[in-house]
C-alpha cells in the first residue's frame, strides 16, 4: 500500500513538474511517453490526443467530372501525411493537404476507401486509418445537358435532367443554332460551305450554303482561285502569306507576286512564300553570290546597296589600302573583287600609283610600304635617307638624326615621339613617374613608400606603398584618411577601432564595467551587475543577458521558463486574459482585471480618467450594462 501511494505521488509530481526534483520531459519517440502525451518536435513530451480522422463520410461523384475533396483530420501533431490503402483506380490523394482528386469514367456504388493519416511523431499512437466508401452517379441530382433530335429535316436543340442519378428525356425543345449538331441529322455542317446553323439548318452568312467551287469564308461565298484573301483555302491572305513582293495576287488557287521587294531575295524555290531571304554577305543580290568567296583580302565583308542594286565590297579607300589587309591594294577600280594588288611592288608601292625612283621597301616598323632610297635626295622634302629608307624627320627612331633612336633612350612610357629633334614621350607607365624634369630619358623613378602615387608622396608610418597607392601594415589601419599621420590606429589595441576601421567597443559591448581591445577583439573585466550576465559566451558582446526579464536565461544562464514568463528572475504563470499582472508585485501575481479595472482598463496603465466604467476592458461614460 505504501509503495502504491509512494508511485502515485510522484506521477502526480511528474505531471506537474514540481515536488522538488527533476524531471526528465525529453524523448525521441512516443513510446518515450507516458499515456496521454506525445513526443514535441522539440524532443519534449506534450499533453496531446493522438492523431484521429474528422471526415465521416464522402460527397458522391459522377461520371465524366473531375471529384475534389478535402479530407479532415484532427490532434495528434502537425504537419500530417496522408495516404491512401484502398481506392477506386481513378482515385489519388495530395499526401500533404489531404485532398482526394480524379475522374471518374462509370458508375459505381459504394466504392470502398480506405483513408490513413500520419502525424509527425515516431511510435505509438503516430497514425489512425479511416475505411469510408462512395457512390458514383451518371449526373448529379437537378444537373442538366443540351441535347439534340432531328424533327422534319431540321435540328431541335433541348435540355435534359437529372433525377435519380440518370438523364431523363430531351424537353423544352427549339431550333438548333450550333453548327456542330444542325440539318436533318442533327450532324455537323460542313465548313467549306457553311459557317453558321440558322433554325435547325445550315447557313453560309444570311443565306443557303455554298454551290459549286465556292467556299464560304467569313460569312460570304468566295471563290478560292482568284481570291487573294482566300486564295485555295478560308483566311489564306496573299499580301500576308508571300514576304516581301511586289503585287501578290491568287492564280488558280495559288499565291503568285510580280517580283522581290529591294533587298530581298527568293532563294527556297518555293514561290507560295514569297521571298524568304535577306539579302546577306552569303547572297549579296543573288543566291549564289558569297561575298567571303568573291572579294579578297578586305578586313571586313560588305554588301553594298547602290540604288537598289547589290554587290560584294568594303568599307574604306583600298587606293591607299584602306580597308585591306595590310600588304594589298585595290587598283582596278572594281571593289566587287576587293584588294588584289600587292602594296610592294615598285608602281603601287604603299598606294596605288605611287612609283618608286629606286625600290619599294617596309617601313622598319612593319606597318606601310613607301620608296626606299640611296640619299636624302630620293626621299623628298621633310624626309632623310637612313640605312636605305626614307624616313619623316619627326620619326622617333630617327629623332634629329638617323643615329637618335629616343626608344632606346626614353624609358617606362606608353608612347615615345620626336619633337623637333627632341625626344619626348605621351604618359608615363603605370608604377612609374617623371620626377627630375627631364623629358628625354621618359619616367626614370618607380614608385615607391616615398613617392607613392606622386613625386615625393610619403605613405608615413607602418604603411607601404603597392601599385601605386599606399597600404597600411599587418593590423595597422588609416582610420583618419589622413596619410600624413601613416597607419595611426593599432587594430590590435584600439578600443574605437578593434579589429577593424569603426569597430568601436563602447558601442560593441553592453553592460559591463571596464572594457578594452585585446588582440583585435573586443573584451572586458566583468558585469555591470548581478541583473546581467555573459549568457552566450561571446565576450565580443558583453554581458547580453537580463536574468530579471529573459526567458530563455531566467534567474541564471541557460534556465528555460518555456511556458511561462520571467518576471524579476523568476518563472511565472502567463496571466489568462483578461486577467494581467500590473502592480509589479509578483508575490500576487496577475491579480488585475483588465475588463473592469478603470486604472488598467483593456491593458495595463489605461486608465479611465474622467470616464468612470471599464465595460469588457473599454473606458464608457456610461455604467455597464
């Protein structure tokens, strides 16, 4: 007897989470468990019903109609999936809303379903199986269906009802209108005579169907072998069908056009669609006229347009090479055929009708041809004679003189010139600067911590200067912008810069009573006081917890309230409204209610004022009824 009132105190301990020990809620399955309560998603046991079926019965279907029901299930834990054990074949159902889907295709009666829901839990008590039927009628009650019956050479068009699951007879009877069932065998028209069913017969437009050749096309009898629009068939519109031709018309039931309209060509000897193909590079005013095969030695392919009339050519004067590929010339006067003259040779030597006194020859720099010579004299005005070629005297590398190559005296430019006799240069290299002043030997200084960016730029203390601009040392930072100073802050000490430009620990660190930069991060000595504390290890942080209000660290680190509140360190009830705790005291404990109390009148701290009644938690002028 002892040992079974001893038992009995402690279930009643356990269901209450008290007597003054603790008590282990955690699982992984139901069986977990003891009766009455289910295994939470959170690995905690909860008082649950388990998972059960709701619906009862199912609503009939019929034949021919797609069937939709969703199927209802209750407690147990969500989310649920559901399944079928035993269906009509035209049965399926959404595992995760529960809906019952299809067609069915014949009647039946008492059709056996067997339903089965699962909740999220594992073990005992996860699922529960509902057997159900249903019955599937020809038509629904009070449904009805146009139906049709011929009746002296015309067609009747009527309704039919549904009573008892069946159709009954065709009734309320009138002339048919659809074509679809129209004449004397309630048949459907035929379309290439007659659009439309007036009383009960066929019609093309107001009148009789069409005879002989014609069609009848938008309500009007047509003949296909000379209509353009309806040329061999209904809506074949030449103008539309054949692309771009001039006067498309109908012959005999086919689609024909005068000619191409410009720049186009027909190239798929199929006449009924006109003409298919833009004129391109490929058929430049013919089929079979391929630019890339007819014009030679062009940097870029044209198909040229001259009044309507096309042909292969290029962009550019080929005279002086223009357009060429370098080394060829155009000098017959046909672009058609593109650069077909050699730019070396001593008539056209650079351009076409430049003949040399002595020889052609390449330009050292491999970008032109022009006459080579013997003396200065065979070159010109403004030129020299140098090692046999003729060269401008603002030559680079032959700059003043034929000795003076300024690519070889200036250095780390982009581009080098001849100025007069003088060498000079466009930029300086990226990474390099001009800093003496002198022209002619380019951008003598690479940049470096003392010219960095600019002659005589310093990138100051623990900074360095890369690519040009100045960078700060390992852990240093430039957090003024100013680089007079160099790299001022220490990211490893710096409480306004910790670890980082702008990683400030005053506003990093909350509720603590000394704080510091300690190797880049963040840290302090202790809390401000015993109504804050370090909770989630993160000394970057502070002391983050309020163990007078925080629910998840109540009292001390890592004490849970769940269910209930913490109120001045201290789990409590959640008030069930309208009841609320509004004095502070929590000794009494939600003692105020909201839906009379004029001082907390709907919430805490809503007081009435001039209006003497809380009515249901609303400040009235009036007494409560």
């Amino acid at each position: 007897m002892r040992w079974c009132i001893l038992t009995s105190l402690v279930l009643v301990c356990t269901m209450l989470a008290g007597c003054g020990s603790d008590v282990d809620y955690s699982c992984e399955i139901n069986d977990d468990c003891v009766a009455g309560r289910l295994c939470g998603p959170e690995g905690e046991c909860i008082q649950q019903d388990p998972v059960r079926i709701v619906t009862e019965t199912l609503p009939d279907a019929t034949v021919d109609a797609e069937y939709s029901f969703t199927l209802e299930a209750a407690d147990g834990i969500s989310p649920y999936a559901w399944s079928l054990t035993e269906n009509p074949d035209w049965m399926s159902i959404d595992a995760g809303t529960g809906t019952l889907s299809g067609t069915p295709d014949q009647v039946a009666t008492g059709l056996a379903v067997s339903v089965r829901v699962e909740d999220s839990t594992t073990g005992r008590d996860n699922y529960k199986v509902e057997e159900l039927s249903i019955d599937v009628n020809l038509c629904s009650e009070g449904d009805t269906t146009v139906c049709y019956e011929p009746s002296e050479g015309k067609c009747l068009e009527g309704i039919k009802r549904c009573s008892g699951g069946d159709w009954g007879p065709c009734g309320d009877s009138a002339f048919s209108t659809n074509k679809d069932h129209c004449g004397p065998d309630c048949d459907a028209c035929d379309e290439q005579i007659s659009d439309r069913c007036t009383r009960g017969a066929c019609a093309c437009g107001d009148g009789a169907p069409c005879t002989g050749d014609e069609i009848c096309c938008e309500a009007d009898c047509v003949d296909p072998n000379t209509d353009s629009e309806n040329c061999g068939a209904c809506g074949n519109n030449c103008a539309e069908a054949m692309q771009n031709v001039t006067n498309p018309h109908c012959a005999d039931g086919i689609c024909a056009h005068d000619g191409c309209a410009s720049g186009f060509l027909d190239c798929n000897s199929v006449p009924e669609d006109g003409c298919e193909t833009e004129v391109s590079l490929s058929q430049c005013g013919a089929c079979d006229r391929d630019c890339s095969v007819i014009t030679k030695h062009v940097t870029e392919l044209l198909c040229v347009d001259t009044a309507g009339t096309f042909d292969c050519g290029y962009q550019g004067d080929g005279t002086h090479g223009e357009g060429c590929v370098f080394g060829h010339l155009d000098c017959d006067t046909s672009r058609a055929n593109g650069c077909e003259t050699p730019a070396d040779s001593q008539t056209h030597c650079g351009f076409c009708g430049n003949v040399c006194n002595a020889l052609c020859r390449m330009h050292p720099d491999g970008n032109r041809y022009y006459c080579g010579c013997y003396v200065d004299s065979d070159c010109g005005p403004g030129r020299r004679c140098c090692e046999g070629y003729c060269f401008n005297e603002y030559d680079p590398a032959h700059c003043g003189n034929c000795d003076q190559n300024c690519h070889l005296l200036v250095d780390n430019v982009v581009d080098v010139l001849c100025d007069q006799g003088t060498c000079d240069y466009t930029t300086c290299l990226d990474l390099f600067l001009d800093c003496d002043g002198d022209r002619t030997n380019g951008c003598e200084k690479a940049m470096d911590d003392d010219n960095c960016g600019a002659c005589g730029f310093s990138c100051g203390a623990d900074a360095r200067c890369e690519q040009g601009g100045c960078v700060c040392d390992a852990n240093m930072g430039n957090c003024n912008s100013d680089w007079t100073d160099g790299c001022e802050s220490n990211f490893l000490t710096d409480e306004e810069n910790c670890g980082g430009c702008g990683t400030d620990c005053n506003v990093q660190v909350q509720n603590v009573s000394t704080l510091y930069c300690d190797g880049g991060l963040c840290n302090y000595s202790e809390c401000v006081s015993g109504d804050y504390d370090d909770c989630d290890s993160d000394r970057t942080n502070g002391c983050e917890a309020d163990l007078q209000t925080d629910n998840r660290n109540c009292g001390e680190c890592g004490f849970s309230c769940h269910d209930y509140m913490c109120m001045g360190g201290t789990c409590r009830t959640i008030c069930s409204a309208p009841y609320a705790e509004c004095d502070g005291n929590l000794a009494t404990n939600c003692e105020t209610d909201t839906s009379t109390d004029v001082h907390n009148c709907g919430g805490c701290g809503n007081d009435c004022g001039f209006k003497n009644y809380c009515c249901l938690g609303t400040c009235s002028l009036d007494p409560c009824q």
